[in-house]
C-alpha cells in the first residue's frame, strides 16, 4: 500500500521479503533518521501490499517485533515531522524545486501524513487477511469525504506537532489546510453519510471497506451569477491527489451490449459486447485512537491501448481512433450525468454496473484467495456482507447471480440462497422519482445476461406471491402482483394470466381497457385501425393480454395502412370508438429487486423506517415483515465537533472532565447538570462567538457581503430541492422584509432581531425549479443587503459551491438551523445532527430524524411547525378538491414578489407551483402555502426567545447534550450487529 517515502520507512522495508519490497516500490537504502514515520501507537506488522494478487506468506507479528525496532526508535516531535515534508517536497515533487509555497506545502505534508497512514493501513490489511474474519463491504456512488489533512492527523493526534513543524517551515497549519481542494465524490447526505460510516468502522475496528467511483469531474462547480447558478466541472484532481495511490495491478474486465448464449454444459455465456478495464485507486481511511486504518476503493475506467485504432489516427481520422478509450473514460467523468436523453441514461447505467461488477470481482477475488485451496461457495455470506447504500448498486444482485451460476457453476437454488445471504439494502428516500426504475428495453440492450436474471427473479418472485395469497380472491391477487413485481407493465405467466381473464363481450376488443395506463391517446382513425389489428376470433373467450401488447409495441403505420385509415374516417363519424393509447413502457423497478434480492431493508430514521413498512413497501412488509429494519442515521462526532469546533470541544472536555465523549458521546448528556451554569454560558457564547467571527470573513471572502458577527445566524445548507423547501424559507424572509418596511426603525429593532440568513447547496443543473429558487434567493439577497432601511438588521447570503469545508465553518458558528421538508418525504437528514451537535437550535417539521431530535433535546428546545405526515395525503386530497383556503399573509407575500420589488427577473413560473388545484407544476404539492402561516408564527417565537440570550444559551447547550445518539458510531454498531454479523477486530 505504500508509495515512496522516507528513509526510515526504507530500512524497515528492507528487512520485509523483497515481493513485498517490489510492490511498495521502495529501495533498501537508508536516509536521514529524524524522519516521520509513525503514529503514537507501535506497528506490530511489516509494511504489505493491499492488492487482488495471490495470497502472499503471513508473517508472524511476535517474531517480527525485531523488524519494527528501528521504526520505533524514530522520534515524533516537530523537527522529524518538518525533515519528512522537506524530504517530500525535494523527492517526490508535484511542483517546480524554486519556491515552497502553500500549495507545495500541503501536497508534501499530505505526503508526509500518507506515510504514517500507510504503515497502519498495511498492518490493517495484512491482519485481516490472516485472521478471514467476515468483512463488510459498503457500495456507494458516493462518498464525500471533504478535506482529509486535517481529520488525518487528528485521527493520528499529531495536530499540535504538524502546526509546530509547519510553522519552523514558514507556514501555518491552517494556511496549508486550506489548500486541499474537497474530494469532488459526492453531492448531498448520501455521500456525507457514507463517508460517517467509514471513519467509524475504522474507528470501532470494523473489518471493512468501501467501494465507489472516482469522479474526475465531480457533480459540478456552482457559479453564481446575474442569471443565478451556472455550472462548470469540478477541477479537484487537476494538480493530482495526494492521498490515493493507483492500484495499476488491481484491474478488472467489465463488459456492456453483446449477446448471451447456451454452453455445451447448458449453461449460459455472455460474450460479445464492449470490454472495459476498472482500475482501482485506494484511499486511507483513518479510525480515531486506532491503528486500524480501512480502504476506500475508487475505480477509475480505460480501455487496453491496444484498442488504439492507430490506422484511423494516422488516417487522420482520430476521434474514431479514440472512440473506445473516451467511451470508457467517460464512465467515471461525471456524477450523476444528465439522462435526459438516451446517451445520459446509458451513461448512468454503465456506470451502476462498473461499480457493481468490479466490485464484485474483487470481493469474490479476496474471497477465493483467503479460502486457499479450499473454495466453500456456500461460505461466501460467512465471509462476506454486502451493503448497497440506496439503489444505485442494485445489479449487485443479478451480477452475483451471474458470477456464481454462469462463471462458478452453481445452480439456480444455490446461487439465489447465496446471493439472498450476502447483500442488504439501505432505503434513502420515499419520493417515487427516487426509486429508481430502468427501462427494460435499455437494460437488455445493455446487460442482457442481467435482464434474463432480473425476468427470473420476477418469475420466481410471482411464484412467492401467489403460494402466500393463493388464488380465492383474483382482485387482491392481482394488486399484490402489480405492486411487488419486479418488472413493471409486463404481461403474466400465460397460466397466471388466466386467473384474471373476464368473459369476452364483443368480438372486438375494448381497445381503452386494455391500455388504459397508457399516457397519450391516438387519433381516430389510427384506433379504428389498432382495434382492427387487436381483434380475435370470435370463438376466442379469453382475451390474451400478452399479445394484445406486444401487437401495440411492434405495429406502425405503414403506407399500405392509408387506405384503411382513409375508411375509417367516414365510418368514425358515425362510430364514436374508443381511443387507443400507446402501452406504458416496460420498466425495471429497482427498489423492488433490492427488496427481493437482499435480506435486510433498512430505513434511515424512525418516523422513516415507518413509512417504508406502512407505505412505500408494505406489500413486501406483509410477505417478509422479518427483513425490516430501523438504522437511524449518524454522524462521526470527530470531523463534525472535535476537529471542526475545537473552541467548542475544549469547553465540553473541561466541563464532562474527559475528552472520552470524542468516542464515547453518551457522555455528552452529562453536560445537562450544567445548563444553568453561568460560568458556562459565558464560555459557550465565546465559543460561538469566534465561530461566527471566522464566518463572517469567510462570506465576505466568498460573496462581497459584509454582515454583523453579533445578528442571529440563520442558516439552511443543503441540497436545493422543492421538498425541503428553501422556497418556504426565502419567502419567510420575504415576509419579515416587507413587515421591516412598513415599520418605523423604532419598531423595526423592537420587533425583529438581527439576523444573517445563510443559504447554500446546489440545484442539479437539469432541475429548473430548483434553479428558479436559488435565483429568487439571490435576488432577495441582493435587494435586502443593499436597502439602508434595513441595515445589518436583516442580511440574506447565498454561498457559491457549497462543500464540506464549508459546512465544517458554518455549522459551528449557526444558532438557527433550518430542516422544514414537507412532513414525511424527508427520509433522515444528516445536518440536522450535525447542527444539534454543535449546540445550533432548530426549526423544522416532524420529519426525517426532526423527530428523534426532538425527542432527546426536548420539545422545548426545538422550534416546531407545520403539518404532520400522516396529515399530508388529505391535504393534497382538498386542496384537488379546491377546498384550500390560503392565508391572506401568503398571498401577499406573493404579491410582493411578483411586483417587481426583487429586479425584473418573471418568477411566474416558480410561484405558479404554489397555484392552482392540481395537474403537473401546480396545486402546491410541498405545502409551501399550507404550512406559511404556522412557519412565519413559528419564526415569531425564535425572535422571542433569541432576545433573551440566558434561555437561547441554555437551548444551545441542551442540543448539545441531547445529541449523543446520532453518533455514526451507534449507528454502526446496529448494522454490524443487526445485518452484517461481524466483529470488531483490533491490531493490537
């Protein structure tokens, strides 16, 4: 695992057998020896390669004590640790030999910190590989780490000596922090959740690893200009990354397209197609007083140079030449591409795949290679569980099947029991647009071998269904199959079909029936015509749906058809004839096999795991009311207080008398018997106080704005979409503007507190809505912080390209956070933890962890409003029926917009989804009107409390206290103990 260092490292690499010496690609010659080589705690193994190569020897840890002596005579103070970045900066150079400013700083620190990292991370893999214990592997298309210097050497405890080295070296620890760009692999709480969980199971001991792509592009940049948010490509690994090393002999072969056919063994082959190579490029992942250190796997993709066509470059002809390499490297550009068009859609499906399919090869890979001579495939859920966070990884289901029945021999029963076993799924959302689903004719196109699996499962799944209901009832049957099945708007088995015939009453068929899901009707004449092509024998009593839809998704109309449309017409006008409609498209309903297929579904909060049982799955809840699951989300308390809020963190130390509380959080609770503490209030504000210094520089850096370190900081950061209601947000504001200008600046002060509203998150750049919204905030924005009238009394911020960086400086300086989604289509959030944490008091619904939240910091200390979920669906049921009434304060603050007050931007289009009753963009669906009234009252209690600075304080600290279970570290003990049966394993 380790890359060139120093020569320290080269001494004890030259007593390590000379494969292993080869792989880490270090030479035998010693260097200077007041070098950094090692964390506090003492190595017990020799350095090793984590790659997909056979199983080299294991060395004995006890007989090897000698080999380790020289590493730890190598002392850790500051001196050491500025010789090892000099000797990064001089030998493994990312920048010219002239200067040694803070960009060749930090890439020769990262460097420096790698060292010590790799020496852990081998130890962790080699003891795992010796010990074959049951590992977790956690598949994710994101992880968003943020910045790793930092949390690196807090999680090694070499904050202090790294800021004393740096600074004998000219520079500060923090100037150099600063530097790293924020790993461009994730996007929202999915990716920040994944990244949780890594640095807890390393931190708990965990045998795991994580899996994902490696996004050369990232999500996008955000701009944010005159015409709101623009988007160009995230350029975070243009100068390179200091922290992954590039696994060029762990490569795996991934396949597209092609045609699957029969062996002479009778089994099935997939051959043909498009061939790609997945390369893997590892990334330490620290744990926190451990010397265990676990892997992330990013695969990258390419193709072999030979598919160079160097007779098409030469002949001028070059992106054909290069048509096979770009199509590859393509997969892993971007996050989430656009699939609004058929390329975009097979982008994101290939990209599904590669991560699926090389992670797979290479957890089978260790598999075989840890069972020696001896492959137990039955064993493989003994060894092995595989988690896919959301369903993104869902082709780990049919990929397995694949790999065991067509590559290992098994049969059907054997391989669907293993695979059954082995993989377990994590439910994120309760939006239908979320569960995915695949076009079935794309996915056969794609991955055929898959689509005969997934047709399979669906048989076998149909099979499950009707053994459980029996066939007394056909109309229950019949909504339990079209609800569970895996492929959508398919015909059933000829024999389960028969169970729900109807006696036929014409010889023509009732062409509206047949296809009344279908979303567009055709003219006339052209229905007369399907009408004709669908009629059967008259001596025919079943109609046979199956081909009644296949007859619709092959027949065109043809030339030789215009005579019998020409017919028609004189007959229609005498005839009033149903209108035939094009059959809905087949789809492949993702979520739904991630059910089948996994034994364990899990919810990510309460309130949520709730709703996937009652609502969005309880057909399967019903069949397999065992496989469901509650895992309320979590957050790793080091990076989001410890190293994030260290002026924070040092006053809960002194206070609970112990830092134990950085692992440990229950001990958080024990700050309760000191809320009333004057002395402590004192020093909490202070802490807040300088958080909010450090951000009020920050933004003026950042946007141009100038707001007062002493008004309320108000902040919502996340994802733009409608659901979470940053609309609700900004025209809350709105409100509060418009009442400030109608009042005296007497009244103005007495009323309102001082506040800086704090937005960030990005729009995904094909959502307009969501983009209409940041452009509203911005031009809000605008307006208020350049009114006199208004002053610091009320300031509106939009921060660009908002990341983890900046969330690790603005959450520890907010004192109101906003989560106020719709009741019920919040699955958790993450930042409402994080912000709790960090003694930030809330507003929002009872949705998501708002409920757990509120429940362990009490109700008192949480600012609450708006409809409940189980309210939600009768709501929308009125306001279609019209019977909504909207309050006249939310009509008037639509007014105000509209009249041109914030620029001359039309926002017809954004406020026209708050109008209306129903039909797609209109009759409000997020409640935004609905839930105005109780918002803007609500708001009205937060500046009464605000103003008294004793109660808000006393708030703050009890969030604080009452955050303690929303550790990522309890979170993860319930799915290794609950899913994934695994053990801690400690190096010791």
């Amino acid at each position: 695992m380790a890359t060139s260092s120093t020569g320290g490292v080269a001494v004890a690499i030259s007593r390590c057998s000379s494969a292993t010496a080869r792989l880490i690609g270090f030479t035998s010659r010693s260097r200077s020896s007041n070098v950094l080589l090692l964390t506090r705690l003492k190595p017990s193994f020799c350095i090793r390669c984590v790659s997909g190569e056979p199983k080299q020897r294991v060395r004995d840890p006890v007989t090897e004590e000698g080999d380790l002596e020289i590493l730890r005579s190598f002392p850790l103070e500051a001196a050491s640790i500025a010789s090892s970045i000099q000797y990064h900066a001089e030998f493994t150079p990312l920048f010219s030999p002239e200067n040694f400013e803070s960009p060749k700083a930090f890439f020769a620190t990262a460097q420096s910190v790698r060292d010590a990292l790799i020496i852990n991370w081998n130890a962790t893999y080699d003891f795992h590989e010796k010990m074959n214990v049951k590992q977790a592997y956690y598949l994710s298309m994101e992880f968003l780490q943020g910045r790793a210097l930092l949390n690196a050497i807090g999680n090694l405890k070499l904050t202090g000596e790294y800021a004393e080295a740096l600074e004998k070296l000219g520079h500060t620890l923090e100037s150099v922090a600063s530097q790293e760009p924020d790993a461009a692999l994730g996007n929202g709480g999915l990716g920040r959740l994944a990244s949780c969980f890594l640095d807890s199971l390393a931190t708990l001991n965990y045998p795991a690893w994580g899996y994902g792509l490696r996004y050369k592009y990232g999500l996008f940049k955000q701009l944010i200009t005159k015409d709101g948010q623009e988007e160009v490509a995230e350029n975070w690994l243009e100068i390179g990354n200091p922290w992954e090393i590039a696994r060029n002999d762990v490569s795996y072969p991934v396949k597209f397209y092609g045609k699957v056919v029969t062996r002479s063994d009778g089994k099935r082959s997939w051959i043909g197609g498009e061939d790609i190579v997945a390369v893997a490029h590892d990334v330490p992942i620290p744990g926190y007083q451990t010397k265990t250190t676990i892997n992330l796997r990013l695969w990258s993709t390419k193709v072999p140079s030979d598919q160079l066509d160097l007779f098409a470059f030469n002949a001028g002809e070059h992106t054909k030449a290069c048509e096979a390499q770009a199509n590859a490297e393509k997969i892993c550009y971007i996050l989430y591409p656009g699939d609004e068009s058929e390329e975009g859609k097979i982008l994101r499906l290939k990209q599904q795949y590669t991560l699926c399919s090389a992670s797979l090869q290479d957890i089978i890979s260790r598999f075989e290679r840890r069972s020696g001579g001896n492959v137990k495939w039955e064993e493989l859920p003994d060894k092995v569980a595989v988690q896919m966070n959301d369903t993104h990884p869902t082709l780990c289901i049919p990929e397995l099947m694949r790999t065991l029945m067509d590559l290992k021999g098994m049969s059907w029963e054997e391989a669907w029991k293993i695979t059954q076993r082995t993989v377990a799924y994590t439910n994120h959302t309760v939006l239908p647009e979320a569960l995915e689903k695949w076009s079935y004719d794309l996915m056969q196109r794609l991955l055929p071998r898959h689509v005969e699996i997934i047709e399979m499962i669906d048989e076998q799944l149909v099979g499950d269904i009707i053994s459980e209901y029996g066939t007394s009832n056909p109309e229950v049957l019949e909504k339990k199959l079209a609800a569970m099945r895996i492929l959508e708007n398919f015909d059933l088995p000829a024999s389960v079909a028969k169970l729900f015939a109807k006696p036929k009453e014409s010889p023509i068929v009732e062409t509206g029936e047949e296809v009344e899901a279908c979303d567009e009707a055709l003219p006339a004449p052209v229905a007369k015509l399907f009408a004709k092509l669908f009629t059967k024998p008259k001596e025919s009593p079943i109609v046979e749906t199956g081909e009644e839809v296949e007859a619709c998704d092959e027949a065109t109309i043809t030339d030789k058809d215009e005579p019998a449309l020409k017919e028609t017409q004189e007959e229609n006008k005498a005839v009033n004839l149903e209108p035939v409609s094009i059959p809905p498209p087949k789809m492949v309903r993702m979520a739904n096999l991630c059910v089948v297929g996994g034994h364990a579904v899990n919810g990510v909060a309460e309130i949520h795991s709730e709703i996937v049982k009652e609502e969005v799955f309880n057909d399967f809840f019903q069949l397999w009311p065992e496989k469901f699951q509650n895992k309320t989300n979590g957050v790793t308390p080091r990076r989001w207080i410890h190293f994030c809020n260290p002026d924070l963190s040092a006053v809960i130390t002194k206070w609970i008398g112990t830092n134990d509380w950085v692992l440990k959080t229950e001990k958080l609770a024990e700050l309760r018997k000191f809320a009333d503490s004057e002395d402590l209030h004192i020093e909490w504000r202070a802490a807040k106080r300088s958080n909010k210094t450090k951000v009020a520089s920050f933004l003026k850096q950042k946007t141009g704005y100038s707001v007062n370190p002493d008004a309320m900081f108000d902040i919502q950061i996340k994802r733009i979409h409608e659901y979470k209601r940053q609309l609700l947000n900004i025209l809350g504001i709105v409100y509060r503007y418009k009442k400030m200008k109608e009042m005296t600046a007497a009244e103005k002060e007495a009323k309102f507190v001082p506040r800086v509203c704090i937005f960030g998150g990005k729009a995904f750049s094909t959502y307009v809505q969501a983009k209409r919204i940041v452009k509203l905030i911005t031009d809000v924005g605008a307006t208020i912080n350049h009114d006199p009238d208004i002053g610091d009394l009320l300031k509106v911020v939009f921060l660009p390209d908002y990341n983890v960086s900046a969330a690790e400086l603005l959450i520890p300086a907010s004192e109101l956070s906003q989560h106020i989604s719709t009741a019920g289509m919040e699955a958790s959030g993450t930042s409402n933890m994080k912000f709790a944490m960090n003694g930030c008091v809330l507003i929002g619904t009872l949705d998501g962890a708002n409920v757990e939240i509120r429940e362990e910091v009490g109700e008192d200390n949480f600012f609450l409003f708006g409809a409940r979920a189980h309210e939600i669906a009768q709501l929308r049921k009125e306001r279609a029926a019209g019977k909504f009434v909207a309050d006249e304060r939310f009509e008037e603050v639509k007014e105000f917009v509209k009249s041109g007050a914030f620029g001359g931007n039309n926002y017809d289009e954004l406020l026209g989804a708050l109008e209306g009753n129903e039909g797609f963009g209109r009759g409000d669906y997020f409640l935004v009107g609905k839930d105005f009234p109780s918002y803007i009252e609500c708001q009205e209690k937060v500046d009464d409390a605000y103003q008294n600075q004793k109660r808000w304080t006393k708030m703050s600290i009890l969030n604080t206290a009452g955050s303690y279970k929303f550790s990522s570290d309890r979170t993860i003990h319930e799915y290794a103990n609950d899913i994934w049966n695994i053990e801690p394993l400690q190096i010791n």
